[in-house]
C-alpha cells in the first residue's frame, strides 16, 4: 500500500473548506472552519494532509488536557520547549503563528467542548493570531461548540465526513495499491461490508493485496477472493 492520501470526496471537501478559511484570514473575516463525522470517516487523515500540505501546526487533544496543557502543547511545537506561565505561553505561541501565518488544526477537539475557558483559550489565539484554524471532531461537536456563541461565530465552514460510496472506494484503489488490482465487484462488497468506513476500507484493501502478493496475482476478483475476511468482524 502506498502511504499517501487518497482524494477522496471528504478530502475534497476538507481541501476547499481550508482554501477559503486560507483566503478570508487574509480578509479578516471569520476564518476557523470543522471537520466532523463519524469515527473511520478519515477526519483525522484529511487533517493530517492539509497540515503537511500546508506546513501547518497540529496537536492532538486528550481528556486530561487544560487551557495549561494545551498551551504547553502548542508551545512545544513551535520550539518554546521550557514550561512557562499560561501567559507567556500564549503570547509566544500568537507571536509565532502571526509571524509565520501557520494554520493551526486541532484534532480531537471534543476533549475541549465542556471545558469553557479552553475554547475562550483558542477563540483569543485566533483573533490575536488571525490564521485559520481548523477543529477536528466527533459528528457531535457543532452542537457541543454551540455553548461558546463567541467561538460559533468565527466559524466559517463546516465540513460533515460522510461514508464512502463507489468513487470513494474506486479511488482509494487506484491511490493507493500498488502491487495489484481489484476488480469492481469484489470493491462493492468491500464497500458493503466496511458500511463506507474509511478506516475499515483501508484495512481491507491492504488484506486484499497481502492476499495478491502470496498468490501472486496481478488482478483479484471476487471468486479469487472466495469471501475471505477483508477485516475481523466483532459480533
């Protein structure tokens, strides 16, 4: 398999909704967009692509985070290595951003939504900062986020992961195999059984092509396959 990312819709998407925040920081409109959906809708990947795209900053959120521990995170990342005062930290990491207009993603924003002085955190490092940013989460997010208007109004674009359907899953293929081929029923039902998960999806390409390898097969197709397991089922 090759380690790249596949264009698919909910990369598109993702893409287009990060040009035109890219594009209204410069104007000084509202510039924060979501990502949300799902898990295995590929939220965190299509993250992961536009900030390597971008040169971007992203941190990864947990449970136990704080307005502290988040600052501290992003601080580290652009080289404030030493822990200092919620203050110092902040300022440094707004003076970092604006100097090197970085867009800043935060994946596993959920963490954050019951957690108000947090979100008031991120709202003042946008509107002193004033580069996109980017929060990633669960499908329930936007109705969480409701709870800090202020931060809701910044909120320029929205982007819900949706499940993959047939081009999704015939351009994963053509992305991302690259020893062998898979024909189009053997996809579709790849695509039934995976429920359009990306994740799933992904883990079943790279069965199929383990599978192509050992037998040495250029092209699999449904009979080759002979319904194996594309990924374990738990019932």
């Amino acid at each position: 398999m090759k380690n790249q990312t596949a264009l698919t819709k909910n990369v598109i998407a993702a893409l287009d909704a990060y040009q035109y925040i890219e594009q209204a920081a410069l104007d000084g409109s509202p510039a924060i967009a979501m990502f949300t959906g799902d898990a295995g809708l590929g939220k965190s990947k299509a993250g992961e692509y536009l900030f390597i795209e971008t040169d971007g900053l992203l941190v990864r959120c947990c449970r136990a985070d704080t307005h502290g521990t988040l600052l501290q995170k992003l601080a580290n990342e652009l080289g404030l290595e030493a822990r200092r005062s919620k203050k110092v930290m902040q300022d440094y990491i707004v003076s970092e951003l604006a100097a090197l207009q970085k867009p800043l993603f935060i994946d596993e924003a959920d963490y954050l939504v019951n957690k108000i002085d947090v979100l008031e955190g991120i709202r003042d490092i946008y509107d002193m900062a004033n580069v996109p940013i980017i929060l990633i989460g669960y499908a329930q997010l936007p109705r969480k986020v409701k709870r800090l208007p202020q931060l809701v109004s910044r909120i320029a674009q929205h982007v819900e992961f949706k499940p993959a359907d047939m081009a999704d899953i015939i351009t994963m293929a053509d992305s991302l195999l690259s020893y062998t081929e898979v024909e189009e029923q053997l996809l579709k039902e790849l695509l039934v059984v995976s429920k359009g998960n990306f994740r799933r999806i992904h883990t079943g390409l790279t069965t199929i092509e383990r599978f192509a390898k050992s037998n040495n097969l250029s092209t699999v197709n449904s009979m080759q396959w002979a319904q194996r397991q594309f990924f374990p089922i738990i019932k």
